[in-house]
C-alpha cells in the first residue's frame, strides 16, 4: 500500500513538473558587469539542480575519503572480535569434548579480544588442570584479575583444588569467597569434598545437613555422607562415655535410627558399661528398620543377670518374624547368659533351621560354636565337640 502511494506522488509531481515547464515562459538575467546572461526560468532551476548535485557528490566523496581509515580500523577490530569469539566457542567446545590441549590453544587465541581475555583464562585453567598441568594452570589463573570476575576466578580455582585433592588450598580460596560474602550452594559443595579428603567429620555433617535442607544433595547420597561422618564421630567418641552421650543427643531422630549409625553407637555403648542405653538404640532403630545386624547386636546389649526385659522382647518380634534366623540366635544368645539351658538350645537349633546355607554361613558358624559351649556348660562333651567339628567344616 505504501508502494502504491509513493507511485502515485511520483507520477503526480511528474505531471506537475511536466506542466509547469511547458506553460512557464519566464526569464532570468544575471548582471555581472560587464557581462549580461539571460536564462530561461527553467533552464535556471536545471542548473541549480545540477550544480547541488554536484557539490553533494563532492562533498559526500571527501567525507567517505576521511572515514576511511576510521572505518578500516573498524572493520579490523569487527574481524578480531569476530575470530576471538569464534575461538573462545570453540575452546569451551573442545573442553567439554575432552581435548583439552586443542581447548587450550583455542583459549589462547580467544584472548586476542581484551572484553573477554579473562574469561578465556578461566577455560585455559580449566584445561590445563585437566591435563594436569597444574604450573600453566596458575599461570592462566593469575592473569584473571579483573574484581568483576574475581568470585568466578575464586570458585573455579577451588573446584579444581579440591579435584587435584589439595583440600586445604581449597578450603582457604573458600575462606577468601565467604569473606566476600559468597554462599552459593556450590560453593557448599566444593567445601564438602574439601573437609571430606581432610576426614572432618563434623564439618562434613553440617554441610550435608545444610545441602539435604536445600535439596542441593541426592537424598541417598545425603543419607550416605552423614552416615559416614557420624561414623566416625562415633569411633571418635568410643572411649568417653559422656562425649558419646552427648554428641548421641545430637543427632536427628531419622539419623539415630539409620542401621549404619545405630548399631556401632550401640556396640560402643554397650562396651561402656551402658547396656541400657544400648538396648533402647537397637529397639528405637528396629521400630522402623529391621536389619540383621540391629538383631544380632542386640544380644550384646544385656546386662548379665538381667536379660529377661530383652528375652521377652526378642519373643514378641518373633510374632512378627517367625523364620529369622538371626532373631533365634540372638534369643539364645540371651537366653545362654541366663542359663535358661532348654530355650538357648532350642533357640539356636532354630537358628540353625532357618539359616540360609549360603547366605549366612557365618551365623551358623556362630551358631554351632554358641551350641558347642552351651553343651560343654551342661557337660555334653561330645555333641560339644560335634558342634566345635561343624563349626571347623563351616569355616574351613
């Protein structure tokens, strides 16, 4: 529509001009003394026309001539920033496609362009270090400085401290990040692996603590770190009763009743002297978790004289797993302790029958040992030694 509207002016002013050169009949005398020159009015206007023509060709000219260099040096730059770009993409590429060397010299030709020279370090770093070159990755990394890109520097460095397992290089270019005030959630990752090569273990629960709430850490592998680390806090605390005491109360309800944490927090217990507390650890955690290793604990956890609470419990789980063959042996177990001599050796002839040949040859070798020693108590030597004989075959 706007084609059409300008066509139609075009055409009109043709006509008009068309019109008014035909029908104007005018002269224009210039007086130069002593020169006298009569124009036609229309020969006049072509003549103007004509000279503004060419004094705007001229002009245009000379300024295009002038830019010249301007525009040269433009054009230049437009084509190093162009190839520079071009380089850096291909350096990240080529860093993620795992050829660092090739990643690295594309770095280094990304740097052409000083806007984004630094960024193009932080590659080179990057694939420097996976190259293990960890001098040219320095080198790389100390030409960031730039303060806009400091926190990235920061981060990057940690990350790849921490991957070559320098933890306390790691862990100090952290400090340097939260001074600043950085407290992003990878960040909090990085430090974890740090303090878990350093095996500090307290540091390493408050970080996964921090990152499960965050939901920044897979529930299982949450669940896998602060086992480990309450692991060994727990081994640390084995020797003090009242450190193990307290660090227990610490803990998380879902932590204490974690099969991993409860049954070394019970054995320790128990060989304080605190079978009480021991006994409550295994039963609190078997409420939600039936574990065999929480059962077979369980038998260590009474105090001797005094295992009939515990005897009584053991039967009440039995309602509910007739044919566990750990359940029966812990049963004699504590029954054994109480002399009770009919029921321990019931109980571990059970065990016997539902232990799976293959998948719990310990426990009957435990068994028949635990039946050996009960007959040598009554004087039944020889299916004491009948049992110390299976017992052998088993382990052999």
């Amino acid at each position: 529509m706007r084609l059409l509207f300008w066509v139609a002016v075009l055409f009109g002013g043709a006509v008009g001009l068309a019109l008014f050169t035909q029908f104007n009949h005018s002269n224009v005398v210039l007086f130069y003394p002593p020169y006298r020159v009569e124009l036609s009015l229309n020969l006049a206007l072509a003549l103007l026309l004509l000279i503004f023509f060419v004094v705007w060709t001229v002009m245009s000219t000379v300024r295009h001539l002038a830019e010249m260099p301007r525009r040269a040096a433009a054009y230049r730059e437009r084509s190093r920033m162009s190839k520079a770009q071009a380089a850096l993409r291909e350096s990240i590429e080529n860093l993620f496609a795992g050829r660092f060397a090739r990643a690295e010299r594309a770095a280094r030709e990304a740097q052409s362009w000083d806007d984004q020279s630094q960024t193009a370090a932080l590659i080179g770093a990057r694939a420097a270090h996976r190259m293990q070159e960890t001098g040219r990755r320095d080198a790389w990394m100390a030409q960031v400085t730039d303060p806009e890109r400091e926190q990235a520097r920061l981060v990057s460095m940690a990350e790849l401290l921490v991957d070559a397992r320098d933890a306390d290089g790691a862990l100090e270019t952290i400090a340097q990040l939260q001074s600043q005030g950085a407290r992003q959630i990878h960040v909090q990752r990085i430090a974890l692996r740090a303090h878990q090569h350093l095996k500090n273990w307290s540091e390493v629960l408050r970080l996964a603590r921090s990152l499960e709430k965050r939901n920044a850490l897979h529930p299982v592998l949450a669940l896998r770190l602060k086992q480990m680390a309450v692991e060994a806090m727990l081994d640390e605390r084995r020797h003090d009763a009242e450190a193990l005491s307290e660090f227990w109360r610490s803990l998380s309800a879902d932590e204490r009743r974690a099969t991993r944490i409860a049954e070394p927090a019970a054995r320790y217990f128990a060989a304080l002297g605190r079978q009480n507390e021991a006994r409550r650890i295994i039963e609190d955690a078997l409420k939600v978790n039936w574990d065999s290793r929480l059962v077979l604990r369980y038998a260590d956890c009474a105090v001797p004289g005094h295992a009939l609470p515990q005897i009584q419990q053991a039967e009440k789980w039995l309602a509910a797993h007739p044919a566990d063959a750990d359940l029966y042996y812990a049963l004699g177990v504590l029954c054994l302790g109480e002399k009770l001599w009919g029921k321990a050796q019931s109980s571990f002839e059970r065990a016997l029958k539902y232990a799976d040949p293959d998948q719990q040859r310990r426990l009957r070798v435990r068994t028949h040992l635990a039946l050996a020693r009960l007959f040598e108590e009554t004087e039944r030597l020889e299916d004491a030694q009948r049992h110390y004989r299976e017992s052998a075959m088993l382990a052999a």
